[in-house]
C-alpha cells in the first residue's frame, strides 16, 4: 500500500509540476514579469493623489507615495523636527501638542483646494481621554513645509462650555479627531471626524479658508455615541452609482481588538446614511447601561466589508512560493478611499496587520468593485494591476476557498473553508445552495438558509502562491461579505493522494510530546486515525510516556484520508520515548552542531531574522561548556514545534554572553499564536526600565527583575512557571517572583525559537547549555545550573 501510494504521489505530483512547468514557461515566453510590492507602514492612511502620484498621510505624521499603489516609498514619519513636512513641527503645532497633552499627532489627511495650496488637517489627542484638538496647516507643495493656520476644533474641556457652548459631554460630543475633508458633487466641501465618545460628526467647511463655516458647533452627527467604537470616518462619492459611501472602522485597531471595516450609504454628503438593512445609522450607538465600549450593541449595523480573514493553505494543496504566507489580515481598517474617473475603478487603502505578526502593520490597497444592488465590496487579494473582465461560467466554476466575514467584532481569524461552485449552478461543501452568473462577471450565490449573496468575480494575484487566481467578492442582502479564492483542479483521487503525501508529523523517532494529527485537509478531505497502544500514543495524538522501567514505546500510527469515493491510508512508526528522571524535555549543548544532546526531541534549525524567515548563519566559538553557539544579531535558532506541550509547569534555563542588549530582542522564544507568547529578554522595555525580563503577549505580563545582564560576559538565566506562579533567575538568584501568569502552552502546536521571533531585532551574542524541563524547577536545582566553571567563577571572585 505505501509503495502503491508512493507511486501515485510521485505521478500526481509530477502531473502538477508539469502543468505548472508549462504555465510558467508560456508566462516567461509572452514576457511575463509578476507584480512588484514595496511596502511601508503609515498607520490610518489617508489618500490623494497629486503631481501623478499617490500619497498617504497617516498618525504619527507618517506620510508615502506612490505611482502605482503597489510601490510605495516613505516620505516622512515621526513627529519631531526633523520631520520634512513641517519645518519643525514640536514649534509649529505646539499650541495642539500642548493641549492635548502628547508628544504625537493622530490620523491626518491633506487636500486641495481651489487657490491651488495643500490642506494638511492635522489632530492631537491625548489618548486615553478625549481630549484633542484639530487645526490646518497649508503649504504649496504636497510634501511641505506646511505652515500653520490655527486650531480650529477642541474636545475635552471637562467641566467648561464646548464647542456647542454647553459643558462637554463625551457620551455626546465627538473626540475631535481623525478628519476627512472632501468636495461633494455639487462642489461644496465637508468634514467627517469624530472617534468613539460622542461618535462621527460632520461640518460644512469654507473651501476659500478651509476652516469649518461658523455656528456649527461640531456639526451633525451621522453615527455612534455613548463611546461606542466606531472611528476612521470616510466619505468617497461615486459617480457610477451616485451614493455617497460613509466608511467606518469598528472595533480596536490593535491586533486582540477586532478592527473591521464597515460602510453606509447616503445619497446627499450629511446624510441620513443608511446600511444594507435600511438602518439609519445615526441612531447606532453604545448602550450607556453596558460596560464601556459595548460592541454587543452596534455589531449588528452597518454592512461589514472586510474583518480577520486568512485564505490558509489547506492540507495537501500546492505549497505557498518560497518566503509567503497564508494570506490574511488582522484588525483592518482605518481606511480611505479613491475613485479614478479614467479608468472608472474604485479603491480602498488602509492599514492592516497579520496572523502572527503581532502588531506590525503596513499599508494595503485593494480594488472596490460595485454589486448589482450598488454596494462596495473590497476584492480578496490586494491591488495588482488587475481589471474586471467578462468570465464564462466553466472558467469560474471549480472549487474555492471561502471567507464568511460575518458581523462579529472579534479577534477571531475567520478560517477559510472549501466549497464547490459545481458546473451545474449548484454549491457543495462548507456551504450548500445555488449559484448562477448575471451578465459578464457578476454573480448570485443563493444558499439553501440565509440571503443571497450578489458580488463579482475578478482574476487576481495571490502573492502567497505567486500565480494568477480567479476570485470573488459578494454581499448578502443584510451586510455580510463573502471572499472566494479559486484552486487548481484536482480529481478525488488527486486530492487524497496530495494529503497522504502531505502529512508530515515531523521527526517522529523520539518522541516526548503530543502529536498534532490533522483530521481536515483539502477540498473538505477527512483523516482519521488509529493507534496500535492507544495507552501510549492515542488516536487523538496525545503521549503519556512510557516510565523510565518500561523503556520506550514503538507505537504504529495509520491515517485513513477519504475524499468522496477515493480512500488511502498511510502508516507511520513512531518511537515514544521513557520518561528521564527529572522532567527533561531538550538539552542543547551546542557543541559545533545544532543537535539535541540527549536525544529527547529533534536538533535545531537555522533561521533568518524572524521565527519563520529563510536564511540565517549561526556558527560556533568556545563557550562555558566546550562550544556555543554564535548568533549574528540577523539569525535565529527555530526549536522543534510543540516542545512544550500541553505544559502548565515548565523550566527553561541558558547561559548568555551577548555582545549588545537591544530592547524587546527575544533570548528564548515560545508561541502558541501572535497574541499569546513568552519572550525572555535581556533588555527589557521602558515600564521595567529595561530590565532583563520575562515578558508575556497574554496578559501583558511583565517579570522585571530590577538589572541587566552584562555585555561580553557570560550571566546564567532561568525562570520556572509552576501553574501560573512565575519566576526569574539571574546567575541562580530569584530576581521576580509573581503570580497569574498566563498559562501560554496549552495545546501542542506552540513554536519556539532562540535569538529571533517574528518581530523585534534578533539577539546578538552567544548562547550556551539550554535546558527546558516538563516541571518548575526548585530554587536549588536553579542554583545548580547556575554554577559556572571554575575559571569563570575565579573571574566573578575577583570582581
């Protein structure tokens, strides 16, 4: 049977490379070159275009250009003077700073006005109240220097009359904040602002002096209130529909917050904006009798373009191109809006992060396509060049990844599922019903339950698989939003073939850990499995090691795959090894090589600057105990996957010698995802004074333990976490001692690394003798790793 499933392996894949061999070589022949990127991070982008360029303008006075909305180049960033838009702006916009208490501006936006100046609309606030001010700079070239004209907006004045002239309110009034200034279609200009307290506000503005007209107030408001988290105002008018389309960000714009983008659509600038269901959103807003930020409330409103999403690559699929991810967002939003009237396409910009990058963001552009009924839908995969173009019903039908975004406000990373569109309009899968296409390239997908989804399909890049899709992006009748990603054709047989040779339980000749056996794959394909001493190694993957008496454990482990009528097994040995007295899961001693010493679990392997990326050199020089291990401040060390598993109670313990501290650079490294993690850090942040550290993404758990660890000599660190009681260890002594926290390792899919994670400067340095056990380690039996060789402890003698 494994000869027989080799084979057909071999022969599918060989089909598969040729197809793709064959595509590549007619791109090549035709002069085909794929899309270029540059990326850059201005969070809360706000777009123009002049001279024939894009430009962005976002918080922090970040600011990019581009020619084509795929390379982007940075113009400015940081609010300081040397910051090239202003001459210098801590003077410039002093009076702002100064009232709203912060060293840092919030989202800006720029526009042009008829005497042919640029209007940078400029906001502080202080963060963790409204209090903020709003004012315009004007300048005769897009990149500066602006000059300011003057506040012109307040919020926050506790206790004294506001805007309005009566005491502000924050449940009511707006956080002046987040400004977008726009032309309507008859030419009249207007602002929408306003983040959380009071809601989103909107003012007639004078287009000669681009100050709000006076008797206003703060203007009308269109949504929100009572703190509800709505923010990131945006007006685009189309004049292909003729609406005028408010787009909000719901949630936090953090990466746990659940940032998502929605819109509501009016047909006069001051509305009443209206959402898929026909709700006046200006009466959406927080509860006052919920907690504060209550989501539950407006959650339901609005028509939800796009929240968490990844299109992960799913079991047995064609591998993502060398140094790609599943792609996806996290918390987008803060968006803004273009409409090119040559071309007619519409455009969407904002910031977004990613599945398990933390908070790193940068911007993203993607194209807006119109529905039947005339609502936007943002197209799945980012900006590329791409237009819409007719599509006959056999070059679309097939099967699909699919993204159901919901109407949730979560950090939920909407998983994608596999569906068919089947040639006979029907749809199999994750979702059962109807499908049929209207005209060129529209479509309706009817489910057997809920409304039809009306959207469009688009052929489109995938950076993750380097090669051109067929997607499509629809709308429900109530404001949910559906992404579609097409896959290579493949037969039943094709299919459990692929997930037999995929499935790859790494190194299993001695193993310590549970096993993560996969039970889904492609196209809804099912594995189960079967243990021959399920007492040992169960049919769910967990290990319950055999004693040290007993020896170890050779268990037979056979996956069954079935796809339609197509099934295959596979069978793999496994070795569980005997429990070792004293709970030790891995000893890395690094002597010339990257091998587990004690042959518990597998050898490291070479990394470059982050967990997951190519590249890397790690080399050898004497340490402490025989050799160690180099790290060049641009390489890590990935340690196998699941090396604690399932692990309340765990020790980890390592001699550094680093040639440099640099905050937030990770020693030891653990991962369950990109909100949940354990980083020990030899310079800790700024609330520890930069303190070696133990630090946490859960709770935000911070184990400061008052000092640092030298440069250029070798200090032994430690920590133990017993069930949530918590320790650090300098040189064998207890540096913090705490409690609650957080239980990080709670299943078997957590990934460790040395000298890198996914976001910070890597480690610089030595590393010698990493110890980690399954237990916490006694204060004593800290002190005992901690005992240097005698040269070294002549050395600290001497001191």
């Amino acid at each position: 049977m494994i000869g027989n499933l080799l084979r057909a392996s071999v022969v599918a894949g060989c089909c598969i490379a040729a197809c793709l061999m064959a595509h590549n070589a007619a791109l090549a022949q035709a002069g085909f070159r794929p899309p270029v990127f540059q990326n850059v991070a201005v969070h809360d982008p706000s777009v123009v275009r002049a001279a024939d360029k894009f430009y962005v303008f976002g918080s922090h006075l970040a600011a990019a250009k581009s020619s084509d909305l795929m390379s982007w180049q940075m113009v400015a960033a940081g609010v300081n003077p040397a910051n090239p838009l202003f001459n210098d702006v801590t003077k410039e916009l002093a009076e702002a700073l100064a009232w709203a208490q912060t060293d840092t501006l919030w989202a800006a936006d720029v526009i042009k006005l008829a005497d042919g100046k640029f209007y940078m609309y400029y906001n502080a606030c202080k963060g963790d109240s409204p209090r903020s001010a709003m004012g315009v700079a004007v300048a005769d070239k897009i990149e500066g220097p602006y000059v300011n004209k003057g506040i012109f907006l307040k919020s926050g004045q506790w206790g004294l009359p506001s805007e309005d002239g009566t005491i502000y309110d924050a449940n009511k009034h707006p956080n002046t904040v987040d400004p977008h200034t726009f032309f309507d279609a008859k030419g009249k200009l207007w602002m929408v602002y306003g983040s959380y307290s009071g809601g989103i506000f909107i003012m007639a503005m004078n287009p000669s002096t681009g100050m709000p007209l006076p008797g206003q107030g703060y203007g009308k408001r269109l949504v929100g209130g009572n703190h509800a988290r709505i923010e990131g105002a945006y007006v685009l008018y189309s004049p292909a529909t003729s609406y005028y389309y408010l787009f909000t960000s719901f949630g936090g714009f953090d990466a746990a917050g659940g940032y998502n983008i929605r819109v509501a659509r009016a047909t006069t600038p001051d509305g009443p904006f209206l959402d898929a269901a026909g709700k006046d959103m200006s009466t959406v807003m927080a509860n006052p009798a919920l907690p504060l930020f209550d989501d539950a409330s407006i959650a339901p409103h609005g028509v939800k373009l796009m929240g968490n999403f990844r299109f992960d690559a799913k079991l047995g699929e064609v591998a993502l191109a060398p140094g790609q991810t599943s792609p996806g967002y996290v918390s987008p939003g803060h968006n803004s809006a273009y409409y090119e009237a040559a071309t007619g396409k519409h455009f969407i910009v904002f910031h977004a992060r990613f599945p398990g990058r933390g908070e790193e963001h940068e911007v993203r552009v993607h194209q807006l396509l119109m529905n039947a009924d005339a609502w936007p839908l943002v197209a799945p995969y980012r900006y590329a060049k791409e237009t819409l173009a007719s599509v006959r019903p056999e070059f679309v039908s097939g099967d699909y990844l699919l993204v159901n975004h919901g109407k949730d406000i979560s950090a939920t990373i909407k998983p994608a599922q596999s569906i068919s569109l089947q040639a006979n309009g029907m749809i199999s899968g994750a979702l059962s019903g109807q499908w049929a296409l209207v005209g060129s390239n529209q479509f309706v997908l009817t489910p057997n339950s809920g409304k039809p989804f009306k959207g469009q399909f688009l052929n489109q890049w995938s950076e993750a698989t380097q090669s051109w899709t067929m997607s499509f992006t629809a709308l429900s009748a109530d404001g949910v939003a559906v992404f579609g990603s097409r896959l290579l054709k493949r037969s039943e047989a094709q299919v459990t073939t692929a997930v037999a040779a995929a499935i790859n339980l790494g190194d299993t000749s001695a193993v310590t850990a549970n096993l993560s056996l996969p039970t889904e794959a492609m196209r809804g394909a099912t594995i189960t499995w079967a243990s021959s001493n399920p007492a040992v190694l169960s049919n769910t993957g967990q290990v319950t090691r055999p004693t040290a008496a007993q020896g170890d454990a050779v268990v037979t482990l056979t996956a069954t795959i079935r796809f339609g009528s197509s099934v295959l097994t596979r069978v793999f040995t496994v070795v569980v090894r005997a429990q070792v007295a004293g709970g030790l899961l891995a000893h890395y001693a690094f002597n010339n090589n990257l091998a587990e010493t004690s042959g518990l679990t597998a050898a490291g392997l070479v990394t470059g600057n982050r967990l997951d990326a190519a590249g890397g050199s790690i080399s050898f020089a004497p340490g402490l105990f025989g050799q160690a291990a180099v790290f060049d401040g641009n390489s890590g060390i990935r340690l196998p996957n699941g090396l604690l598993s399932n692990a309340p109670s765990y020790t980890v313990s390592l001699w550094l010698k680093p040639d440099q501290l640099t905050e937030f650079s990770s020693a030891f490294f653990g991962a369950r995802d990109g909100n949940a993690w354990v980083s020990l850090l030899p310079r800790g942040h700024g609330f520890v004074g930069g303190a070696t550290m133990l630090w946490s993404g859960t709770a935000w758990y911070d184990a400061g333990t008052g000092s640092n660890i030298g440069v250029g000599v070798w200090s032994h660190l430690a920590f133990t976490v017993n069930s949530g009681a918590v320790k650090v260890y300098i040189n064998g002594s207890s540096r913090f001692s705490g409690t609650g926290f957080p239980h990080i390792f709670n299943n078997n899919v957590a990934v460790f690394a040395l000298g890198v994670n996914w976001w910070d400067t890597p480690y610089k340095g030595a590393v010698d003798e990493l110890r980690v056990y399954q237990r916490a380690l006694s204060d004593a039996e800290i002190a005992a790793l901690a005992q240097p060789p005698q040269a070294l402890k002549a050395q600290r003698a001497s001191r």
